[in-house]
C-alpha cells in the first residue's frame, strides 16, 4: 500500500462525507464483522420515479475500522445516481481500485466487504419486488 492510499483511507475514515442517517429511508440493512468488531447500518432511498430504479441518497452509520468506513463511504459516493444493476454489478475488486488500488490480506477484505455487502442485502428485496426496472 503507497503512501497516497495511506492518506486516501485515513481521510475517508475522518472525514466521512456520507456517515449519518437519511432520516427516511427507503430500504436499509444492518451488519457486522465479528473478526473485528464492525458494526454499520446502511441506508438507502431509492427514487422510483424513473424508468430505472435509482439510488438518490445513501448513508451509513455505526462503529467501525478505518478500512471499513472507508470503504462505506466511497460505495455511497459511488451508487449515488446509479441503478440497481450497477450495486447488483460492483466486485471487490471495483472497491479496491476505488480506494486508490488497495491491496488487502484475506481477513481485511472481510472489512471492505461489509458495506458492499449491505448495500447489496438492503437493494436486493427492492429488486426482486421490481424486477421490471432493475437497469443499470
């Protein structure tokens, strides 16, 4: 990990941009990393007014590591404006590289996958109900 990633983590994990809650919310899912004791709520409203349905505001809150805020913060930058097939779409692999091409051991990508994992769990029921407008 370079120096540059280094900076880019730490400032995401104090100074979050997207840490706190909607308020109302149309979908949300709450999780946690028993190996390090993450623990986060993601919430999600989802506007149907489009041919596609699409994320307009996501947020998160809880405790967590460095490398899992970080991670929730740059996966709530990143859907803002998409569709559900591009959250049903996103790898590891994309939230590495958004977090500056971050090379993880096995147990801290555990950290970075909660919050993809949670935004996954709490579209995929909005998906299935609505399966005729789950577009990119």
């Amino acid at each position: 990990m370079t120096k540059i990633d280094d900076f880019f983590i730490v400032d995401r994990a104090k100074n979050p941009r997207f840490k706190g809650t909607i308020g109302q919310y149309t979908c949300m899912a709450s999780g946690s990393n028993a190996f390090c004791g993450d623990s986060l709520t993601v919430e999600l409203f989802l506007d149907h007014s489009s041919p596609a349905i699409v994320v307009s505001d996501a947020t998160y809150d809880g405790f967590a590591c460095s490398l899992c805020i970080a991670s929730a913060d740059v996966l709530c930058e990143k859907i803002i404006g998409k569709g559900l097939g591009f959250i049903s779409s996103i790898s590891l692999d994309d939230v590495l590289l958004w977090l500056g091409g971050l090379e993880a051991g096995v147990t801290r990508k555990k950290c970075i996958l909660l919050p993809l994992e949670l935004i996954k769990e709490a579209t995929e029921t909005e998906g299935e109900q609505r399966n005729d407008r789950y577009l990119e």
